[in-house]
C-alpha cells in the first residue's frame, strides 16, 4: 500500500492527498475553487483545445482525462472520428504533444506546401501535417524506438508517398556520431559520443546538416521549419547558409535555455521577423517567425 510521506511540506501534503483521492483532475477542481482567476486564465488557453479534442477523436473523453492526468491510453493508440488511426510511444507526455499539435495547433500548416520536421519523435506533426493536405514532409528523428513508432504512425495511415522519414540527428554539421537516449520521449537531447554516457541507456545516431538536406533532396522552397530538438536549435540554426536560409518561408522553434534574444537576432538577418512567443516557463516556450508569402514548390 502507498503511504504519503507526513515528512512533506503541509501544501504539498494535502496536495498529494487530493491527486491520491481524486485523481489530477480532482485537483484542478480544487484549484479552480482556490484560485478563481489563475483558472480563468488556464481555461481560456485550454477550453478550446477541449472543444476540438470532442470533435477530433472518437472516444474523446477519456483521452481528456490523459491529458489532464498526463498518462498513455493502456492500448497506445489515438483514434480519429475521420478513421485515421495513431499510435504513441508510451511515453506520459505523448498525450500532451498529440493535443499541442492537433487541438491546440501550435504548427499550423496549409496545403500543398513542403514541411521540415526536426525532431519528429513519433511523427504525431508530420502526420498532422499530411492530414492538413502538405505536399511533402520531411521527417528526422535520431532515437530508434520513437522512429519506429513513426514508421507506423506512417504504415496505418498510407503516407509514404508525403512523409519521407530519416533516422539522423540533424545539427550543423554532416557525418558526426552523437548519441541518443534508447527510449523514445518528447525530451530527448543529443549528446557527442565522448560525453560519458550510459552505454547501456544510450545509443550512436549519425548527424545531418539542414544544408544537405534541402540538397539531397533538392528542395527549392521550404514552406514551414518545425524545430523541437530540445537545446540544439542553436547549433542548427547556426549553421544554416543564406543560400538555405533564402528557401525558407516560415520556421516555428521550441526554444530551451531562455535564448529568445539569440534566435531572434540571428534570423532576423535573414529577414525573418518574430510573429509570437509563448513562454511554458522562464527559459522554455515557443517562437513563431515569418518573412512574407513566398510562393515555391518542390
């Protein structure tokens, strides 16, 4: 039997007594009571997401409940009421990622359009964006279990012909080694080889620059540039060439380490200009940029 720890702070103690009893949806409960206004607020970012969500997906609520409880359906798989089918990794913050990208739509895509998807984990964007009718989308992720999930999430679907997948790590440079965590989550980080880690927990991933992507596949237009590589948008960023830079239209970044200002500058010299900021927390959030319609195609 689990016992909650009386050694706890008496907030945090009756706290934990809450989500014990009633679950993580219970404490919100309590909280809205508590906190009217901080309520408000959090409804008014996720009350939409809600909406959709019961419109999106055949059995809607209980998949609310996992994302308030940030849990993974028993069965792993998101069933859409259009008859598309999805499967996650297992991982608790798959069900988060699948609402940020179809409920709460933080990438949004339009039709016939190229799509670059750095740090596509299990491929719930790059199917998102196949779904909103993208031309071709380009999908890379390093870690092998999430890769794998992907190429499902592509099988179940019939979107070989739009999502073409990669197995690499994309950073500045081609042909490194990095290493990769084994398990497959929405937080993985890179790592060079010679940082000392678990041979056990991690993994060798092969690296690919952004530049020769967009050659070895000679993409001339770059519709959209979605990054979720947790820290290494930096390095990515920074070693793009203005001759890649000048085919790009719009590029969406989850940035870490609180470095808006260091983004912004470098892609304003490229004549990007920053359209939104969403921060989660001090040094985490999102940047929207865009520089224009620039009509292209593959």
């Amino acid at each position: 039997m689990n016992v909650i720890s009386r050694n706890l702070h008496p907030k945090e103690f009756l706290r934990e007594a809450i989500r014990r009893f009633a679950g993580e949806f219970g404490l919100q409960i309590v909280r809205a009571f508590l906190h009217p206004k901080e309520f408000l607020r959090n409804a008014i970012i996720i009350g939409p997401q809600i909406v959709r969500a019961l419109f999106l997906f055949k059995k809607p609520l209980p998949l609310i409940h996992h994302f308030f409880n940030q849990t993974c359906p028993s069965d792993k798989c998101i069933h859409l009421r259009n008859g598309r089918e999805l499967k996650l990794s297992g991982h608790n913050l798959d069900i988060v990622v699948l609402f940020q990208v179809f409920c709460e739509r933080v990438y949004p895509t339009d039709s016939n359009t190229v799509v670059l998807d750095i740090g596509a984990n299990i491929g719930l964007f790059s199917s998102y964006a196949a779904f909103s009718g993208a031309q071709k989308v380009y999908a890379f992720e390093p870690n092998p279990e999430a890769y794998h999930c992907m190429l499902e999430n592509i099988g179940r679907n019939n979107l070989q012909k739009v999502i073409v997948p990669y197995n690499y790590a994309v950073t500045s440079k081609s042909n490194e080694v990095v290493t990769i965590p084994k398990t497959a989550s929405p937080q993985n980080r890179i790592a060079y080889e010679n940082a000392g880690r678990d041979k056990d927990e991690y993994e060798s991933a092969n690296t690919i620059s952004l530049n020769d992507i967009v050659s070895k596949e000679s993409i001339s237009r770059v519709h959209l540039l979605k990054m979720d590589c947790e820290g290494s948008e930096y390095d990515i960023l920074a070693g793009i060439s203005k001759s890649t830079f000048s085919k790009i239209n719009r590029i969406i970044v989850e940035y870490h380490d609180g470095k808006v200002a260091e983004i912004d500058e470098n892609l304003k010299q490229h004549g990007f200009k920053l359209e939104k900021v969403s921060r989660a927390t001090e040094k985490e959030g999102m940047l929207w940029f865009g520089k224009g319609n620039i009509q292209g195609s593959l």
